[in-house]
C-alpha cells in the first residue's frame, strides 16, 4: 500500500507525516504518500503519527493529527448545521470565543478544548447612537449603520462618515469601521456613527 492509501484507511489527513515503527538502533522510517510499502513481510508493521491531539465537540471526544483546527473542520466533524454558532469554551471568568469557519485554533495549548453549539440568534439588538435598533443579520456594514443611523447613506465625497463600535465578538471587541468593511454582529453591540460635511 503507498502512504496515501494507508492514511485514508485510518483516517489521517494526508498533510500528516506517517512513520513506520523501526527496531532499534534504526531510526523510525517516514512514509510519504508516493511511496510504498510492503504489508507481506514476516512481521506486523506499526505505523504512528507523532501527535495525536484530543478535543471535544458537544461532548463528543474526537481526535486529530494537526496542532490547528478550522472552524469549518469541527462543524463538519460535530455535524452542527449553518444556523448554529460554535463556540470555544472558555473558563467561566471569560467570555466563550465564538469560532468562524474560517478561523484556526490551535489545539496544542494546555488542556483539552471543548467546543460547543448553540442556535444562532434569529433576532439582535443593536445600539446606534444610544438608541436600540432590531436586527435581523449575522453581519452589518459600514454603510447600512449609516442607514440606520441617519436614513440614508450618502456616497459623494463632500460627505464623510465614521463608524467605531465595541462589546463586540473577540478577539477585536471594539474598532474602527471603514467603507466597505463589516462586522459580525454580536446581541447589544454598540455602535457610534458620526456625519461630517467637507464642502
């Protein structure tokens, strides 16, 4: 079988450097996924990978042969669908780290990371210049906090705007908008939106 073959078989990802388990005084030998090898042999053959990482999803335990996880890695391992957040579980002084798809956490660290899901929101609240507004999006833009803001949004260049928000989701908690940018939109986020005339 090559090593490719032999990491399908057990399920490694085959970016996972694969050892064949040498007698000493020899030195294990790496299998790459070209090569291959001979299963006929007198002896049982033992392959290894060097890490085995433990996590758990909804309390499930699972495991996995790379120092980092995408976020869309352990939704498709949880079997958590699209209209639920997954969430990192941080000690009860912290707030729990929401974990976009496209967001790597690295499974190395101290402990073992437990991951959760939970229905995303149907419907925020978000406040905009100290006044509460309804909304009904996962994001919200530069410009539709405009919108809501002021009613309109215009786009000439004698009219500027600046948009700064904060309790929002970690790891930036509060910034700086600019045009074109958005957010994720976190239950009672604070907006602040301000107009200027350059004319």
């Amino acid at each position: 079988m090559t090593g490719a073959e032999l990491k399908n078989l057990a399920g490694i990802p085959l970016e996972t450097e694969l050892f064949l388990s040498i007698s000493k005084p020899y030195q294990d030998e790496l299998i790459e996924n070209a090569a291959r090898v001979n299963l006929a042999r007198p002896e049982m053959e033992y392959f290894f990978t060097k890490r085995n990482l433990e996590f758990f999803i909804n309390g499930e335990q699972f495991f996995w042969y790379k120092q980092h996880i995408r976020g869309v890695q352990i939704r498709e391992l949880g079997k958590i669908s699209d209209d639920q957040d997954v969430f990192l579980d941080i000690s009860p002084d912290w707030e729990d780290d929401l974990i976009l798809d496209d967001e790597e956490v690295d499974l190395a660290r101290p402990g073992k990371e437990k991951f959760f899901s939970k229905p995303r929101p149907v419907q925020l609240s978000i406040i905009v210049n100290a006044r509460p507004h309804v909304w009904n999006e996962q994001n919200i833009s530069f410009e539709q906090l405009i919108v809501v803001a002021f009613g309109s949004y215009d786009p000439s260049p004698n009219k500027g705007y600046t948009v700064t928000y904060s309790r929002g989701w970690n790891p930036k908690p509060e910034g700086t908008m600019v045009k074109g940018s958005e957010v994720r939109v976190k239950n009672k986020m604070i907006f602040d939106v301000t107009a200027t005339d350059k004319s």
